[in-house]
C-alpha cells in the first residue's frame, strides 16, 4: 500500500508540475545563458538514478528570468511493472 501511496502522490505532483509548466513561457537554454549539454547531464543523471533503482522517478523542471528552458520527468507509473 505504500508504493501505492507514493505513486499516487508522484502522478499529482507531476500533473499539477506539468500544468504550471505549460502555463509559463518556454525559452532554449541557450537563449537564457544556460548550458544545453549541463542539461543534458541532469537527464542522465535521473535516468541512471531511476535505472539504478535508487528513486522511482521524478520531475525536473528548471526557469531562468520566468522562461520554462527544461522540463522532463523520469521513472514509471507502475515501478514494479516498468510501465
């Protein structure tokens, strides 16, 4: 019961996360002064992390002056069936 638990409350956050997102403008990283390819090494970080089973999954999402630059998340709905 306590995954299930811990699923559910991962599917909200990543819904409400996802609609905040959608709502704020989207800019490249580039454009913002960010780093394209240190983003690049956050995803594969998460996926080694949720490859390792060291989390079950997670969202990441990072702004620079009010602008939406990375936004991805990581794991599964059902950890035990990989879906």
């Amino acid at each position: 019961m306590h995954t299930t638990a811990r699923l559910f409350s991962t599917l909200i956050l990543f819904i409400t996360a996802h609609v905040h997102a959608a709502e704020l403008p989207t800019a490249t990283p580039s454009s913002v002064g960010m780093s394209p390819s240190k983003l690049a090494e956050v995803s594969q970080l998460m996926n080694q992390q949720v490859d390792d089973e060291k989390i079950a999954g997670g969202i990441v999402a990072v702004a620079k002056n009010g602008k939406v630059v990375f936004f991805e998340a990581y794991g599964n709905r059902d950890v035990e069936g990989k879906k």
